[in-house]
C-alpha cells in the first residue's frame, strides 16, 4: 500500500512540475546534463571530445549526446567522462592517455568515443578526478583505474591502471568521491576514509604524508557526504554541521582564514547544510532552507557574488531559496534549482555557461533548457544618440507548444517593446511545457552629433568677428542656427558677429541635435600670470592670487563663468582672470590654485586660523602658514598628558621663543589667542614679580599685548605700559601653583575677554591700536626683558584673526583632554537635559566634564525622556536628585554617598540600588518611588530602617532589602547567547539572560555568523561603537538605545525596515543583502559618514558606508537631500531616491487596509480597498519582473503572476509618492 502511495505522489509532481533538468555535473571547463526524459546534455570544451557528440567541436549552448534517454549516473573529469545507464552498464568518453577510460590499451588516446566499459552490468556509482576513476559496484566492492601517481587508486601501488581493478576486498562502501589526486569515501557505517596526495593535508590525518591504501580518517561514524576538491575535501555530518580540511590559501575551507587544515574543522555553527560540491580552491554548499552559498577563489567571478574578490568565509548567492545543489568547475560554478533549471556563472572562454556566449558572468545566468525554440528578431535603431525610440520586436518562434510568453531584461512580457535606449535587451521565451530559450539583440544607435567651432575674435568695439562651426556624426545634412534667434541656415559660417557669447545649435537631418557656447573677444591681452601654479592655506582668498593687468576680474571658468568677489575663500583648482583696457574685456588666463589643508586636529577651528604650535617634537606652525616658531634655550618636555616631546620647557632667566608672524592681527583688529600653561615655582627667588607667558608689539611699555602671571597667583593681561589702566586681571585661581591651565583671549575691536579651562571670566574694554609688530614672543617680554622670563611649560599655542565662540573655545579644551576629565553620559535626552541647565558646556559628545559635574549639589532632570542615567555616578556632590516622569528601567546611585533626596516616581524602574551608606540622612518627606510597578527590590543599607521611615514612598509591592540580586536583560535567543558566551561576555552559562554589569563596558560586539534570529537585549549594551551583525537570520534591528553606535554592519540579514535616526554618532552603515524597503539615516550626522569615494577615512574592519545592492530600496531618508545627491550618488542603486520623509515602503493606514489575496498564489492575485496608480513585482534577488498600470480609479483590481518561477516576490503597491511592499508566494 505504501509502494503505490508513493508512485501516485510521484507521478502527481511529475504533472503538475514539469522539470527541464534532473541533475548536472562540471568538469574542468565543461559540463554534463542529465534530463528526467533520461537524455544526456552537454556544453563547453570539448577538445579531447568529453561531450561525447562525435567530435571535438566545443558548444556553447546544450547539446544532446547521442540519442540514449536511459542515462542514470554522470561524471566530469578534467576531459573525460563516465556514465551509467539504467541497465547498470558502465560507459566512457574523452581523454584516455593515463587509463582513465578503463577500457585497456585501446583507450589510451587523446580522444575516445563513446564506449561501453567491460560488460558488466551492476555498476551502482561512479566518479572522475583529474585523471583517474573510482566507481562502487552494487555488491558495495571498489573498483578503479587510471593515473595513480600519489597511490589515488588505493590499490597499495603507485602504477597506473587502464581497466577497473578492486580495491581490498570489502563490500560496504557507499559513497565515493575524487579530486585532483586524491579519493576520498564512506562507508555504510558512517566511518570516513582517503587515500592518495596529501602534501596539503587534503586527507585530514592530520599529517601531509600521501597514503596508497584506504586509511581510516578519526573514529567518527556519523559522516553523511564528502567531496573532494583540488586541493581540498569538504563534508556533512548527519547533525547537518559542515567540515572542510586540506589546502586554504584562497579560503576554500571557509573558516576565516588562510590557514592549511591538515584536520577537519568546522565550518561555522549552522546544522543546516544540504548539499556540498568543490571546484578549484572554491565550495559551493546548499543548505535545507533551499539557500546557496560559496567561498574559496573567486577568478572570473565563479563564486556567483556579483564580484571576483575572494570570500574566506561562506557568503550567499543571491536572495533565493529555491535551489537544489551546486557544481563546481575550474573556473566556473553553477548550481540546479528545485524546479529543475540549471544557472550558471563564472569563466566562460570555453562557453562553459551555456548561453550562447563567451562572456564571463560574476551572477547567476539561466541555461536554455533545450535547442528546440528558434526565434526571429527585428530591432529599430533610435534616430538621435541618447534618444529612447529605439525597438525590439520577436516576429516569430518555431518550435516548441504555442502559445509563448516573453519576459524581456526590462521586464516587459509582450513581443515587441518600445521607447528603448541603445543597448542589449534579452528576451526569456517559454513554451506551454516551460521549454526556454534565451535572445539577445542589440539596439543601436547614430553617433553623436559632435560640434567645434573655430573663432575670429573682433577687434575692440567692433562687429568684425566669426563663428565657424565643425559638425561630424549623426545623419547629414546639417543646418545651423545662433539662438536664441532660431534662424537656420545651411552655411556653418556666421560673420559680422561682435564680441560677446553665443549658443549655436547644429541640427542633423533627423531633427538631432547639440548645442555648444562659443565666445567672442575684443582682442585684448589676457592679464599677465607670473607663477601658474600658487599654494594658498584655506584662509585665503581671491584678492591673494597673483596677477598682473588692470581692472583684474576673476571666474570660475574660462568662458562665461561666476564672477568671484575678492572676498571668496579660494579652493583647490583653476581660476580665470581677464582685464579691461577701454571697456574692452581681455580673454582670461588661467592660474592653478592648490589649498592645502590644515593639519590640525579635529576640534581646532580652521576658519581664521593665523598660526597653531602644538609643539610635537619641534616648534613648527601647522596652520598652513610656515610661520615656524624658533627657540631661545627652551626645550621640549613632557605634556599634560605626560607625553614626552611634546611641550617646551622654559628656565625663567634665559629661555624663549620667537615667532615672525606676518598676518598677526594688529591695532584694533579682531583675534583670538589660546594656550595652556603650567609653572614651576616661579617666583622662588624675591626679585620676580611677574612672568609672561606671551607678549607682541613694537615697544615694551607703550605696545604690546601679553598675558603674564603675578607674584600673588594672578593672572593678568597687559595692554600697554606696565600697570596702566587698561590692564586687567582674574584671581579665581592661584595660577602659580604648578598645575596645567588653559587660557583663552579674544579681542573683538573693543573688548578683551579671558576665558580659563573654557569657561569665561571676565572682560574689559581695551584699546589695542598700538599694536603693530609681527613678532611674537613666548615665554619673555619683548624685547629681552629677564626679569619677566617665565618658568615652567607651554603647549599649544593657538592664534586666529577672529573671536571665537565661546562653543569653540571650550571644545578646545575638552578636545585636549583625555577621558579621565570626562564620564560618559551614553543617553542624548539625558545629556540634552545637561546642556539646557547649563551644565554640558562642550555640546553633544556622550559626554560631560568631570568639572562641570563634581560640585553639584542638585540637579532636576524631571520630564526628560531619560531612558538610561547612565554617568550618574560623576555626580560625586550630589544631595539631591529630581528624575521623576522619564523612562528610566534602572537606577544605581549607590556610588552618590551623599545623596539624601530622590524623586524618581512615574518611570519603568525594574532595579532601584539606594544602598549608598547615606540612608539614615534620606529625608523621606522629600523623597518618592512610587509609579513603578515592576519594581520588586529596593537595595538599601537597612531594610527595617527602610520600611519603618520610607513606607509611603514606595509603590506596596516594592519591598526594601539589603541585597536585591544581581540585574539581568533576557537574551531570549539562544544562539545570540552562545555567541556572548563564546565572547566571554556571558559569563552565567545558557540560561536566557545575562547579567547587565557584564554588557554595560562592550564597545565592540561581533555577533556574525551566528544563525542569530532575534537580538533582544542589545539595548542594554549602551557603550557599543562597533556592532557586526552580519550573516544572521535577523528580519527586524532595533538599535534606538545604542546611541554611542559609529559602525554597524548588518548584511547578510532578512531585515525588511531599519530606522537609525536615533544613532547620532553612526558614521559606517553597511546593510547590503537584505531585503530593505524602508531605511532611515536621518541621524544628524551624515556629513560625518565615511563613503570609500568621497574620504580615505577607513574603519578597522575597511567597511564603508554604502546603498548598493538595496534593490528593493526605493527611498532612503537622509538628514539633507542635496548633500546626499551631490556625495552619494555613487552609492546607492539608479532607482533609490535620498528624501527628508520618505514614504515609499512604509505601511500608512491607506495601505493598511489593503488586502492582497490569495497568498500563496498559482497566478491571479486581487488587490482590493485601495485606488492604485502601478503595481512592481520584484523577485528575491531585487530584480523588476512585471509592471501593471491602472487608470480606471477603481479600489478592486486583479494582476497575473502566471509565468513566473515559484519563489518568493514584493509586490509595490503605488499610489502618487507613496507605495507599499507586499511580500507572496508563487507556487
């Protein structure tokens, strides 16, 4: 009953899914076909005559050997081929020299025909390596021939055998497989064994000594399939995990690197794999999910990856889930799908990918099922370059089961398409029995209609000039016309013409045409340019270049062109400049202008920047400017930070440093001048009174502005003579006491302004006009004065002809502090709170100054969208805290010992640590806990203290006590935690959580290749910069609270939606292989994001910023769409757009009512309560299958999906800007 159940299933598939291909097989540049008809197929190189066709003509499409259909069993060597028939006869073609044929002496040629192999007829498998053959007899006995150089016969010898010999005498093999010199088997009991090379451990026993007889590989039983490749063997275990040893130079083990296993190893954790096949130093795996997958050498594309770099670990091939197994050649792969097509790709100079070509395909390409379809082709070429008039029509098919359907590249389905631009169209046309066959035409166009024109310039104020235009291409006769007039006439001569610039248009006979601009000049000289090629620092300006004419006017082009003011900051690249003599303007001369760029760090404002010493190891200006510092005596020391070299040292008596600073500012002009300072008991000896840190101007006491140091720990600005009544100065701290400060003056033409540490302190107004010297002096009054000679050290130095912003110049100091000074305050509302009372002073850095912080007595963070009060802690002073109304999940503030007043009611609390050794001085009446109903466990110092004074403030299920356990965020994917685990960050074991204190410090995560499905609890990991998360099972990343983020890597996913405006500090997305729909950058910061073609900014792990590959991605949503367009063009797909508010893929309410049925479907799909304009179908891989337009305004529509191969496809459902996907099933 069994038996005829299953023929009945059997025989019900077999009608309902014709298949063209029931399994394939590659050789080194060949392949061999088997149909379920029992035909035999092949295509590629046939020199040595290994397609069997009678000849050694090689064919680029399928070609049927011989007219047999009861083929079984087919394998391809390196040039030739065995087969088995149904009848259990063994047969052979091809090369023969070394035996492999198996038919004696009389095979040994370069060429054999097809031939039967001895009589036998229990033949049950069979399989070819380089030149050698193995084969398994239905009795379970082993049997080979051929080259047998490294003992691959395994027959205890190293002679070569022309006939099938046996190999021992067991009969228990099941599985047999050979690669270059090597054989490796199974037996029935699981048990793996190989003979043969072994020089790259390709036999995995842990030695590289070759073996001429079987050998027993480990103890393992559980072995399911094993191949062997070139150099390399690869296999299954029954649990589904995948093993590889042998040769890894070009990564075809899989596991990451480019180590030689002489073990196996396995590849990855996943227990899904399938199928394994093995070319040269390349795998190709399917698994049961019906995915592919490749890895190893990737030469003329043969991974299948769309690229020819090499993968060291396993990476899939497209989005499909439908295939069945893969192949492996030489230089080429390709793999059968479930519905029985066969796609190709890698090299093809041997036409070894079967279409028709021999052009090789880093992508998969269809292989036409048969020769039976011919088709006719008629192509209209477009009338004007460029243009989209062109045509492709199939006039008729022959051939095959009418009626036929046509699926063009640009996925329209009739059998003419119009409207084309030049280029080559291919056109899928099936039969009613699913026979295919593929065609190609090339649509062509003129070429370009090309116009010069040669120019008489006039002479000055006269009408005396000529335009000649020069035409070539497009279809002559040509006609010209001066616009915007439109007159055409036949001659290309226009004369009498005065100066000034013309648009001339040139029109072929087919209406084509180009517009070109010519200009017209008085003839006046061009201005005279002494050195063509000029280095400016990018302060400078128009008015800096160097020319010589008058009334001089500058442009951005040589003709026509935007006037440029003196004032414009020049940039990099060509200026014109012309000059007018008697109201004649001269044509322009050209001058190169190269801006070099500042080399300062990051938070140094550039803008202005007159000269910078940051005196590492020298005295040098890095402003751009080469107004290099020369030192008197002082020497280079150690720098705040204690690095050595990096400072200079000043003795007090006969040190200092001299600048020539030829732009400084002067007299009452604008500037800003910074430093840091650190003295060394100054004024230990009774006769020094002051020292000065830096002083310019002509004369001592009457010019001059200095900032000096007084006996009593003042700090002091001088603006003339000593003590005169414009000088000033601050005694907020005693400025003599040895310890480093960092100052700041500005002058804004009426004010002078001290800043120190950053923060202002007080201000005065001063006249400077007497300032007029270039010199500026470090360390020492000018001129020589010793007696004010400063003592101790400076770095630093910073001058700019303009005010800083108070923003700025504390972003200098912080910038030029290392994280000691800071705690990290990892929530932007909770910093945001900061910045708005006052207290964040450097801006939204994820962090705060430990200064700005430590005195404080209270703060009142109140209705602040606070999820994480992360950096509580750095507030060491504080007695009371106001958090109430915010969303706070957990709260330690045992480390604020002095706290004694807490709000936090009304929050998420799930932990509540109060245990600060300060209880006893909380004052209840002040404080309140309630409003948290998950809150459980309050830590204090005394639980009966606790609950007889702060009973009211707590919600009745919370209960105080000494110890509330260890916190814990639920991990409920298990393979997420073995990850953690394996990191050693999960240090509890596999038990669906993990301690918080254990993820709150990681700033790096690698979580890929984990077969991870859902990432709850990253949330908790709040410092993480860099998070990969590549080649997992993930359809949904919620990364809102990782806001210290900068690199994310998350291809290889399912994700359909990811929002990432919460990450202001993302600088690397890189989200390729998912099947994206709705993407959001919108993150404030992606000016900062590192592009490969717009930076040489590098990560450390290389990735970059791109959109490519995203091709279900209509809309991304950027922070600013110009700069997007003008940086990011290159990134991203043709048919992605950059938008401030995207709606395409995103569901509204009017999507949400739409309803899609059936789904799975066999073809006619409804759509109904929505009015659409176009419904795209797109397939996994991204690719537009099928448009349907709709102008009838109805709610109800239908399309048809007949035709399509069954998968998976999006269907884009649009109406005006907005559209939605939805994803069905073909069955």
């Amino acid at each position: 009953m069994k038996k005829f159940l299953l023929l009945i299933l059997v025989f019900s598939f077999s009608q309902i899914n014709a298949q063209c291909w029931q399994t394939v097989v590659a050789g080194n540049s060949y392949n061999i076909a088997l149909k379920p008809d029992g035909s035999l197929w092949g295509w590629g190189n046939n020199s040595s005559g290994q397609l069997g066709i009678g000849s050694t003509t090689s064919k680029n499409v399928p070609t049927r050997i011989g007219t047999a259909n009861n083929w079984k069993i087919v394998s391809a060597g390196w040039g030739h081929t065995m087969a088995i028939k149904t009848d259990g006869t063994l047969w052979a073609w091809g090369y023969g020299k070394i035996g492999q044929i198996g038919n004696g002496s009389g095979s040994m040629g370069a060429y054999n025909a097809i031939q039967q192999v001895g009589s036998d007829k229990n033949w049950k498998t069979v399989t070819t390596g380089l030149h050698h053959t193995m084969s398994i007899k239905n009795d379970g006995t082993l049997w080979a021939w051929g080259n047998n150089e490294f003992g691959q016969l395994g027959d205890g010898t190293i002679v070569d055998k022309n006939i099938p010999v046996q190999i021992g005498s067991d009969k228990d093999w099941e599985i047999i497989s050979t690669g270059y010199n090597h054989t490796v088997a199974l037996k029935k009991d699981g048990s793996l064994w190989a003979w043969g090379d072994n020089k790259n451990g390709t036999l995995g026993d842990n030695s590289t000594i070759s073996k001429i007889v079987p050998t027993r590989i480990g103890n393992d039983s559980n072995w399911k399939i094993v191949v062997a490749g070139f150099n390399h063997t690869i296999a299954i275990k029954n649990d589904g995990s995948l093993w590889a040893w042998g040769f890894n130079g070009n990564g075809a083990i899989g596991d990451g690197t480019s180590t030689t296993r002489i073990l196996p190893v396995q590849i990855g954790t996943a227990l899904n794999w399938k199928t394994v096949a093995t070319g040269f130093d390349s795998t190709y795996a399917t698994k049961t999910d019906g995915t592919i997958w490749s890895w190893g050498y990737n030469n003329a594309g043969k991974l299948g990856i769309g690229t020819t770099d090499k993968s060291f670990v396993p990476i899939q091939i497209g989005m499909s889930n439908n295939w069945a197994m893969g192949i492996g050649g030489n230089n080429h792969g390709g793999a059968l799908t479930l519905d029985g097509d066969i796609y190709t790709w890698g090299g093809n100079s041997a036409s070894q990918l079967g279409d028709g070509t021999t052009t090789d395909r880093y992508s998969p390409v269809l292989v036409n099922c048969s020769e039976s379809l011919t088709a006719t082709t008629q192509v209209i070429a477009l009338s004007c370059f460029n243009d989209s008039t062109g045509s492709a029509s199939i006039t008729s098919v022959v051939g095959g089961t009418a009626p036929y359907t046509f699926l063009w590249s640009n996925g329209k389905t009739t059998a003419t398409i119009t409207g084309l631009a030049a280029g080559t169209y291919t056109c899928i046309i099936k039969d009613a029995k699913s026979v295919s066959i593929s065609q190609s035409v090339s649509v062509p166009q003129p070429t370009p209609i090309v116009a010069t024109t040669t120019v008489i310039n006039s002479s000055c104020n006269s009408t005396n000039g000529s335009l000649t235009i020069n035409a070539s291409g497009g279809t002559p006769p040509y006609q010209y016309s001066i616009l915007p007039a439109g007159n055409y006439q036949s001659s290309n001569v226009f004369s009498n013409l005065p100066p000034g610039n013309y648009e001339v248009m040139t029109k072929d006979s087919k209406g084509c045409s180009v517009l070109i601009a010519a200009n017209i000049t008085a003839q006046v000289a061009p201005p005279v340019i002494t050195n063509s090629i000029q280095t400016f620092n990018n302060s400078a300006t128009v008015a800096n270049i160097k020319a010589s004419g008058s009334y001089l006017r500058w442009y951005d082009a040589l003709i026509n062109g935007k006037y440029l003011l003196p004032s414009t900051l020049l940039k990099t690249g060509k200026y014109y400049v012309s000059q007018t003599i008697n109201n004649c303007e001269s044509t322009r001369a050209s001058v190169e202008i190269i801006v070099e760029q500042i080399s300062v760090g990051e938070q140094i404002p550039t803008d202005g920047l007159i000269a910078y010493y940051p005196f590492n190891g020298n005295a040098n200006d890095v402003s751009g400017n080469k107004s290099n510092a020369l030192s008197f005596g002082a020497t280079l020391t150690s720098d705040r930070f204690g690095k050595a070299n990096n400072a200079y040292r000043f003795n007090g008596s006969t040190d200092y440093m001299n600048a020539s600073i030829p732009n400084i500012p002067i007299g009452n002009s604008s500037r800003t001048i910074s430093g840091w300072f650190k003295t060394d008991n100054p004024f230990s000896s009774s006769n020094k009174h002051e020292v000065c840190i830096f002083n310019y101007g002509n004369l001592e006491n009457v010019q001059r502005l200095a900032l000096s140091i007084y006996s009593k720990g003042y700090l002091q600005t001088i603006t003339g003579a000593d003590f005169s009544n414009n000088d000033f100065y601050i005694n907020n701290y005693n400025y003599s006491n040895n310890d480093w400060y960092f100052f700041t003056l500005t002058y804004n033409g009426r004010n002078l302004s001290i800043y120190v540490n950053g923060k202002f302190v007080d201000e005065k107004t001063v006249n400077l006009n007497t300032t007029t010297n270039n010199l500026f002096r470090i360390g020492e009054r000018f001129p020589d004065n010793k007696s004010e000679a400063f003592k101790g050290s400076i770095d630093d130095i910073g001058i700019w002809n303009r005010v800083l912003t108070p923003e700025e110049i504390m972003g200098l100091y912080t910038s030029q502090m290392d994280d000691s000074h800071f705690t990290a305050i990892p929530d932007p509302n909770f910093e945001q709170r900061l910045i708005n009372l006052g207290i964040d002073l450097d801006g939204k850095n994820g962090k705060v100054l430990n200064e700005s912080i430590s005195n404080l007595k209270s703060v009142n963070l109140n209705n602040s969208s606070i999820k994480n009060l992360a950096g509580i802690d750095g507030f060491i002073s504080l007695k009371g805290l106001r958090v109430s109304d915010n969303q706070l999940t957990n709260l330690d503030l045992s480390k604020n010992i002095h706290l004694d007043t807490l709000y936090c009611n009304n929050n998420k609390l799930r932990s509540l640590n109060l245990k600060n050794g300060n209880n006893k001085n909380f004052y209840n009446k002040a404080s309140n806990f309630t409003g948290n109903p998950d809150l459980t466990c309050i830590q204090v110092d005394d639980a009966a203290f606790s609950n007889l004074n702060w009973a009211a403030i707590k919600d009745e299920k919370a209960q105080y006590n000494t110890d509330c356990g260890v916190a814990h965020t639920l991990i409920p994917d298990p393979n997420f935690e073995k990850k953690l685990i394996e990191l050693g960050i999960d240090t509890d074991g596999l038990n669906g959580k993990i301690t918080i204190d254990n993820v709150l410090s990681i700033t790096s995560l690698d979580l890929s290749n984990s077969n991870i499905k859902d990432l709850t609890g990253i949330e908790y990991f709040t410092q993480l910069r860099t998070l990969d998360v590549s080649n997992n099972q993930l359809k949904s990343l919620d990364l809102s609270q990782n806001t210290l983020l900068e690199v994310l890597n998350a291809s290889l996913n399912q994700i359909t939606s990811l929002d990432l405006s919460k990450n202001v500090n993302l600088k690397v997305i890189y989200v390729v292989a998912n099947p994206l729909t709705d993407l959001n950058v919108k993150n404030g910061n992606n000016k900062n994001f590192i592009i490969s073609s717009v930076t040489s900014k590098q990560t450390a792990s290389n990735l970059t910023t791109t959109f490519l590959g995203l091709k279900t991605l209509s809309c991304i949503t950027v922070d600013d769409v110009n700069y997007a367009n003008a940086n990011w063009s290159n990134i991203k797909e043709s048919t992605t757009n950059y938008s401030a508010k995207c709606t395409l893929g995103i569901e509204d309410s009017v999507f949400d009512k739409a309803i899609v049925y059936p789904n799975p479907t066999k073809g006619e799909v409804h759509i109904n309560n929505i009015v659409l304009e176009k419904a795209t179908v797109y397939n996994s891989l991204g690719q537009l299958v099928k448009t349907f337009v709709f102008n009838n305004g109805e709610t109800s529509n239908t399309i048809n999906l007949s035709g399509l191969p069954r998968g998976v496809y999006y269907i884009y459902l649009i109406n005006g800007d907005a559209a939605s996907a939805k994803k069905i099933i073909v069955e």
